[in-house]
C-alpha cells in the first residue's frame, strides 16, 4: 500500500466512531479524509440516473441520489506467489492516478429511518453497463430493514458507458483502467464513512462489500490483498462467484483456483446458486469467518432480477437498443432473492454481534461437476427454498438461445410440471398449500427465510392456482 492510503484509512475509522466531526464541503480538493464528492443535480442530462430503479422498483420511503467521486487512486501490483490459499500480498503499482467516477444512492428519506448499515455494491458490467445485481434482488429486504445502499461504477467500462449514454449527465466520470478499480473501492467507503451527506448527515456504523458475478471475482481479490490492509469494510457478501479471481491489474492473471483467506478479521459470506457450482466446487469453504450456502433449483441470474433490470433497460438503452431480453425457455423464477436477504441479514448479524450464520449443507453434486437431481430433476441438497421442497416445475441453472449473448446461459429455465403430474403430487388446492406451508417453515427455522419473506411466500401459495 502507499504511503497516503493508510492515512485515509485511518481518518475514515476514527469518523466512522464519531471522533471527528462536521461535514466536508465537496468541491474541495482531495484531502486524508478521503476523496471528494459531489452531487449530480436531479435533471442533469437525461434527468434519471443509468442504472437507477427509482420509478420502477417500489422503494417505499427511499431517496435515489447520485454523486460524482473524484480523487487519486493507487494501482497494485502482486507482491510474492499467490496461491489458492488467498493470503496474497501486495505492493503499489502506481500512485497520483486522477479518477471520476460516480456513486448511485438509495437511503432512507428520514435519516432516523436507516439502521446503521451500508450495502456498497461493486456494481457488475459483464453486458458493458453498469447493472446493480444485488440492489435488484434485495431492495425489498433493504427497504424493510431500513439499510443503505451504495453502487459503485468501479470500472472503466461502466464508467466510459455513462458518458456514452448521458454524455451531459457524467461529462468528467472518467476511469482509465481496471487497475484503478481496487483502490476506487476502498475509496468508495471511505466516502461512506466520511462523508455524511451520502446518508442525509447519518453516519454507519457498518459498511459491507457486495458483488456478483465478475464483480463478485473482483471482490475476492480486494478481500484477499488489499482488504488486509486496508481495513476499508466490516464485512463482505461475495455473489456468484467462480473458482478463481480477478488479476490485480491489467496484463497478468490470478490463480485458477483462489479460496477466501482465513485470517481476515470480517467475516465473508459467499452466496451461490446452482450454475456456480460447476466452477466454484473446488474452492467451497466453511470456516471461522467464511460461509458458503449453495442454493439449489437457482440460476445465476433470474427471473425477479431479470424483469427488472429489464424495465431500465427500456428506459437506459444500454443493451440491445432497450429490448427486453428473451430465452429459449421461461427464465428461471425460483426466488433466489429469498436466500440473499438471509444472507444479508446474518452477515450484518455477524458483524454486529458475532454471531454466525447456520452452516448449510453443499448442493449434492458429483466430482463437483454433475449435480445429483430428483424424480423431478430438481438438485439434491444445498440451501432450499419452499418453491423447490414444494415444487411445480423443474428449475434448470441454464437456458438457451437468446437475443443478448452469453445471457441466457446464466437466466436458466423453468419447465413447468403437467397438469397431470401436479395433480398427482398435489390432489387439491389445500394439499399443495400443505405442503408448501411445511416446506416454509422448515427453510425460516433452518435460518433460510427470513419472516417477512415466509410470510409472502406463503401469501404467494395460497393465491395460485394449484393444481
């Protein structure tokens, strides 16, 4: 690390304990307290943040606002042989690298209102955009709870994205390499903790990393070596992830394989669904600061995210000219967002009290290749949902086809069950309530479905029309 980080580091903890007071006025200059921060006015450009889910998600008492984050950011460069254990050293590249990029917020209106904890999303730009993953499954669960949250446009490609699609919205977000991605992180939550306008003038008491997919490769490497120094998060939900990890900076590689080191002092908790385990088996772990809950009959991307991201799709134009994506088969629907909150909720628990999320049993699988599936070839074992142990379709980790490339291989499928065969399992209405009902319960006391959620899942079952 250089010389600078551990300074702003240290300026940002001991605000975020509430010994050093006031507000910082953006506009000035970089200072040890951390980068700057500046809002985007509501109308700029095209009036509507890229990415943003006001007016398409129902966040009930929330703001959505956007700020632009400039500073200087270090570049890392690998530091001795990394391994597969992931206690991977590191040193600075670079220094003085100039950078704007923007943060998207969604806070509670009422500051009394938010809970104390921040959900910062390393937000993903696998289809060259930003898209907020995680915001789009869970922002029911943030709103009830009352969390914080976060995005960060980490990248240059989702930086050089926004200038391309509201040129007069983002004219100065400007990142010249991945390899300033790390760094820009770290400076993203010393800009939460530091920074109270973020929060309407609430400070956190807890700050946790998020991502998925390539970003959720990204945020192995920042727990693995920059984290360990940086001390920049209380802890980290690492989403759909593969078994290796994203290269420290531009020209090299990680390893193939690459577990959470075991002596961080945060706790990490990995969330998968049943298309990552083909590539993550050989990296599952459960220890003392790490958890992994494989969520059997999941996609890596689903139905709930889909329609979604969808809808800013339509209105951003970001990706195929704002057509909604289609597949070969319905889209999995299996409400993996279930098991996120859960897992947002007992890694903010953990945090807060040190108290561990229950261990759950892996995805049955062989040789961690082939998943082991039932009479209705659905997976064995693994986290499961009430929609799985009370099915009404096969849920498949993959699809087809499909008018966005590379999509479809990630949304999986549902294939409903005949009619015949639902009548089978479920003789009447009230059977299938039954016995989705026991399933409900069995996942809320197993810690996999938090009450809000049992509650509407059983509302769910007792308005379908089954059989």
């Amino acid at each position: 690390m250089s010389q600078s980080t551990p300074v702003r580091i240290a300026v940002a903890a001991v605000a975020a304990v509430g010994l050093i007071g006031g507000v910082h006025t953006a506009g000035a200059a970089q200072t040890e307290e951390g980068p700057t921060v500046t809002p985007i006015a509501a109308a700029a450009g095209k009036g509507h943040p890229v990415a943003g889910v006001a007016g398409l998600a129902d966040l009930p008492g929330y703001t959505e606002l956007e700020y632009l984050m400039s500073g200087e950011a270090d570049t890392y460069q690998q530091d001795g042989s990394w391994t597969e254990n992931g206690k991977w050293a590191t040193r600075v590249a670079s220094q003085g690298n100039s950078y704007t990029t923007r943060l998207l917020v969604e806070r509670p209106t009422d500051p009394a209102k938010f809970n104390g904890t921040v959900i910062v999303e390393w937000l993903n730009v696998s289809f060259g955009v930003d898209i907020p993953v995680d915001l789009s499954q869970s922002y029911e669960h943030f709103t009830r709870a009352g969390y914080a949250y976060v995005g960060v446009t980490a990248q240059k490609r989702g930086a050089d994205k926004l200038r391309a699609l509201d040129p007069a919205r983002y004219p100065g977000v400007d990142i010249s390499d991945d390899a300033l991605s790390y760094d820009i992180l770290t400076q993203a939550a010393q800009a939460v903790r530091t920074r109270p306008e973020l929060l309407g003038g609430a400070t956190p008491s807890v700050v946790l990393a998020s991502g998925h997919s390539q970003s959720a490769g990204r945020l192995t490497t920042y727990a693995n070596a920059i984290q360990p120094t940086a001390n920049a998060f209380d802890g980290f939900l690492v989403h759909g992830r593969g078994g290796g990890a994203a290269p420290i900076s531009t020209g090299v590689s990680a390893p193939a394989r690459a577990k959470i080191r075991t002596d961080l002092r945060v706790p990490v908790f990995v969330l998968q669904s049943e298309t990552d385990i083909v590539t993550s088996a050989a990296v599952r772990q459960n220890t003392e600061r790490v958890r992994t809950w494989e969520v059997a009959g999941t996609a890596h991307a689903d139905k709930h995210g889909l329609d979604l991201y969808d809808a800013i799709n339509a209105r951003d134009h970001a990706i195929n000219d704002g057509a909604p994506t289609t597949c070969d088969k319905p889209v999995n629907n299996m409400p993996s967002r279930y098991a996120q909150n859960a897992a947002y909720h007992h890694l903010d628990q953990w945090v807060r009290r040190g108290v561990a999320p229950p261990v759950a049993p892996m995805i049955e699988s062989l040789f961690g290749v082939f998943v082991v599936r039932d009479g209705d070839q659905n997976a064995r074992g693994g986290v499961r949902l009430p929609d799985l142990d009370a099915p009404v379709a096969t849920y498949a980790p993959r699809n087809s086809g499909g008018n966005v490339l590379g999509a479809c291989l990630l949304l999986g499928s549902t294939t409903p069950f005949s009619p015949a065969r639902l009548t089978a399992r479920y003789p009447d209405h009230d059977a299938y309530v039954r016995a989705f009902t026991t399933a409900a319960d069995r996942a809320r006391d197993a810690g996999y479905l938090l009450p809000q959620d049992h509650a509407e899942a059983l509302a769910r079952a007792r308005a379908a029309d089954i059989p």
